[in-house]
C-alpha cells in the first residue's frame, strides 16, 4: 500500500509491489515509464527513477515559504502517519529526513519538479497547487514494506505537468441526494487523481438542493419529492416514498472550501430554462400555465419549463444567481441549457409575445435570448457560464463555453466559431452506464462505456486547426444518480473509470499499448482506494 489516506495501520497483506521494489527489478531504466510496484496514477510526463529506496523515520525538518503552509502542513501530516517516529538503527541511513517546498514560476502552473535522494525530499511546483500535485505524486511512491513494518521511498526525478487545464468530474445531487461527508471523501479521491474540477449538479426537476435565503420553498418544497408511503426508500419504490435533502449555504461554503485546499475550483450548475420542475412546483407562477406542479418522482424530460415571456421569471433566475454567485468564489457557473422541450412555449401568450417583441424566428432562439440575457447577468457580475450543448441552438451566447455531451459535434463547432469547449461526450464520459457485459451489474443507463473505452479517449476532435485545439479545456466524467442511491454506488460507478479519464486528462492521450501499465497500476491504487474505504468496480482486474 502506498501511504495516501489517512487512516494507516501496517496490516498484514505481503505487498507483491514490495517484492518487485526490493528485487532484481529494481534496476529501472530511464524510459519514463512508472516503475513497478509504484501505484502512481495519472502517470507523470517524466521519471527517472534510481536503484534502492530509503526508510522513512526520524525528524522531518522542513524548510516551506509561509505561502505554500498548507501544503506544509500536509506534508507534516504525511510524515507523521507514514514515518517511524525513532529511527530503527538497524535499517540503516537516513535517520533524518529534509524537506525543501518551493515554488518556481517558470514552471506551468500545475506543474512540479519532485526529487528524492538520500534522505532529503525536493519539491518545486509552478504554484502552491503545483507543489499539491508534486505531493500527491510523493506520497503515492512510498511504498509500505510489510515485511519490516516501513514506509521506503525510492530515489526519484520527477518532471511533470498536466496534458488540460479542465480535468472534471459532474455529480448529480438531484435525483439522488449526497451528503456533506460524502462529497468531502469524494474530493479526496479526486485531488489524489490530479483532478482540479468539480462540476455540482445542484438543481434538477426531481429535487432543489441548494438553500436561497430569498426563496425559501425552493428547499422547503423543491428539495422533497412527495410519495404517501414510509421507507425503506428503493428502486423499486422511488415514485411512491417521500425523499429529499438540501445543503445549507453554510454547508455549500463548507465543501467549496474543501475543494479548495485540494485545489479543485467547484462550478455550481443551476438547470434553466428546462429541468425544472423542482423550482416551479415551488414557484409555479414562474412556469407558462402558471398551474401548480409537483417535484418529478420519475425520470425523464418534462415539458413545463421557466417561462421565458415572464420578466419574473428573469428576476427570480437574478436573484439566485446573485445569492450563488456569493457563495462559489470561481469564475465559472454551469446554467444547464439542456432538454428544454419548446412545447409550452409555443403555446404561451407570453412566450409568443416576446418572440414577436423580440423579432425571434422560432422557439431556438427564445431559448438562445434566454441564456443570452442571463450570461449578460452573469458576465455584468464578473462571472463565465457554461451550457450543455444544445446552447448552440438558435445562436450561442457571445462568451459562453459549451460543455459537449451529444457526441463531439457540439465543442468541434464552439471551438470553430471561437468560444471554449469542454468534452464530455456520452460514450466514453457518461460514468452511469454499464461498465462489465456480466450477470449481476446493479441496473444502469445508456449502454456499455467499460474502462478501457475511457482510457483510449481522445479528447481533443478531429478536424480542429492547432488554435480551435487550444479552445478543448479538457474533458470530465459525468454521474446521473436516478439508479445510485447510495455513496457506495456511486464509487462503483466512479472508479476505476475515473482514474483513467485523470491519466488521460493529466498524461495525455493514451495508445492501446499504454494499457497493460495502467491496469498493472491500477491495481494497486485500487487496493490503496479499497482500504481507505473506497468501493471500485473489479472488472478491470480480469483484463490482461
Ligand atoms: C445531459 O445529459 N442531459 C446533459
Ligand atoms: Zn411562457
């Protein structure tokens, strides 16, 4: 195991990785691959790994500019889980380790150069999240020595930066609802993947989860879907039982800042003009038959949407966006964009009247006027937006970036027209679709997306010129929960796919040849995951 998690106790298991670290095999070349027994996933851009590995014990003194404390800190709280407190004489020099973290501008911003020689722990990063990354990269390589009940670390070079700024991963709270304690475990495993993005799905029609002082029946009644009988809640009997939750803006500032100390910026979506049952049946003045409705209880898209004719509408979307926007310090929010059936609309007097007012041609560009005027609100307060891809449709807002999930057609033709992308193509990105043909997968959405699929993603589109390239961000996973219900399922889900849409994202693309190395690792960080508590899908075992 290596020494990540928190929780560390030198348990029994004869670590096949420690065998091969200690062997004949210890003889790396410098061909930049990972060496074996080191679980080190997403594989840096360079390595040079030395002969021989020394035992952590003793003092850490450590030399850090009170900028980069945080990471510090964690560097202190690594060594004090992973080292002998005294040196055992027997094992040997160093009995006392040093530590130097600096940072270096002239590396990329996420960047770091990590050094481990002779007791003494290098580590310059481009940034304080470089020098974050370069201690992830650090602490994957000490490997547990069971046998001695130690932590060694080999000699190392490291050089290493990552492939995309936008390294992802989306999670619907909606239609399944995932507490606080949760999602902090969860950004653990993402920072340990290098991954700097958390997309928050807070708002869909099943369930509002995000508290507006403004708007109290948004949690009160959109956080709830209503159902007569008594738990336990299932599947089978999702339609028919009271089910909900919220987070408070207390707890909302509480995971932003967690993500931050991980250097992972939070991007709050907000669904509109479609997906939103779940605001109107609290505010159903603010839908075009102004009737009342009901949070959904089943799954599906549903016609009754914002109305786009009622300037109230515009008002309340304001006046939310302005309490979010307090809340999520980043430059980024998502406002959805997708699925907005233009049924009512086209039957609305008042959507018809401001089509006319507006000289809009059809329902497309109402819907294009919508997200227009609310980026304007957006932008007007320093903010950027993003949409799923069908904001292309009747004329993309001036700033926009397009997050692409009906294939690639949606970020090649934002790349083309200027505006940034962001890949997140149902196959491979969709992590809630069945990752094993085999009898006993817990039911799932959209066909077959197994792990491989995902590690030979090439996430930049063909038939882009070297500039509209550069507008690709980088790419995410994304997980609908209608069939998760528990945390456990969605780690299910997540890893080991995950992993390696990081390796992809941080490394760069990966050939087919890459494959074995990445499955090699994979199972050893699936272990370090497993006994921090983590579940992750098996099949990937199986594979040669
Ligand atoms: C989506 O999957 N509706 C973005
Ligand atoms: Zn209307």
């Amino acid at each position: 195991m290596a020494c990540r998690f928190t929780s560390l106790k030198f348990v029994g298991h004869a670590l096949l990785a420690w065998a091969i670290l200690c062997g004949p095999a210890s003889l790396w070349s410098q061909n930049n691959a990972v060496p074996p027994g080191l679980p080190v996933i997403p594989a840096p851009a360079s390595w040079n790994v030395g002969n021989g590995s020394a035992v952590l014990q003793g003092t850490l003194n450590l030399k850090a500019p009170a900028a980069l404390e945080r990471e510090a800190q964690l560097l202190r709280s690594w060594w004090s889980r992973c080292s002998l407190p005294a040196p055992r004489t027997a094992l040997q020099q160093p009995e006392e380790w040093s530590a130097q973290l600096s940072v270096d501008v002239s590396l990329p911003a996420e960047g770091y150069k990590l050094r481990v020689q002779s007791g003494k722990i290098m580590l310059e990063g481009g940034s304080d999240a470089g020098v974050f990354y370069g201690l992830q990269t650090l602490f994957l390589c000490a490997v547990e020595d069971t046998a001695a009940a130690v932590y060694r670390l080999p000699k190392l070079e490291v050089e290493d930066r990552p492939a995309f700024a936008y390294r992802g991963m989306h999670l619907d709270v909606s239609r399944h609802f995932f507490g606080v304690e949760f999602l902090k475990k969860h950004l653990d495993a993402l920072a340990r993947a290098k991954m700097n993005t958390f997309h928050w799905h807070l708002t869909d029609d099943q369930g509002w989860r995000i508290e507006i002082k403004k708007y109290p029946l948004l949690t009160q009644v959109g956080g709830w879907r209503s159902g007569s009988q008594q738990g336990p809640y299932s599947l089978q009997y999702f339609d028919t039982l009271r089910y909900g939750g919220f987070y408070t803006q207390e707890e909302i500032r509480e995971v932003v800042a967690y993500a931050a100390e991980r250097h992972i910026r939070v991007i709050p979506e907000l669904e509109m003009p479609g997906h939103a049952l779940a605001a109107l049946a609290a505010y159903p003045e603010l839908s075009c038959r102004q009737k009342p409705l009901e949070v959904a209880r089943g799954w599906g898209v549903f016609d009754d949407v914002f109305c786009a004719g009622n300037d109230s509408t515009f008002a309340f979307l304001e006046n939310v966006l302005a309490e979010v926007f307090a809340l999520f310090p980043g430059e980024y929010v998502h406002i959805g964009g997708d699925e907005c059936p233009k049924t009512r609309w086209n039957e609305c007097a008042r959507c018809t009247a401001r089509m006319r007012a507006e000289g809009l041609k059809d329902a497309h560009e109402l819907q294009s006027y919508f997200i227009q005027r609310m980026e304007r609100f957006a932008n007007n307060r320093g903010k950027k937006i993003i949409g799923w891809d069908e904001i292309l449709e009747g004329g993309l807002a001036p700033n926009a970036t397009v997050m692409s999930w009906r294939g690639e057609e949606g970020g090649k033709a934002a790349a083309k027209s200027g505006h940034n992308a962001i890949m997140t193509p149902g196959k491979p990105c969709y992590f809630d679709h069945y990752q094993a043909k085999v009898d006993g997968e817990p039911h799932a959405i959209g066909g077959y997306n197994p792990v491989e699929a995902v590690y030979l993603y090439s996430v930049v589109p063909d038939g882009l010129s070297p500039e509209e390239q550069k507008r690709i961000l980088g790419s995410q996973g994304n997980v609908w929960t209608e069939y998760m219900l528990t945390p456990d399922h969605v780690e299910y889900m997540m890893h080991p796919r995950m992993e390696a849409l990081a390796e992809v994202l941080w490394t760069g693309p990966r050939k087919p040849e890459h494959l074995p190395d990445f499955q090699r690792r994979m199972r050893l960080y699936a272990r370090d995951l497993e006994r921090s508590g983590y579940r992750v899908a098996p099949h990937f075992l199986n594979s040669k």
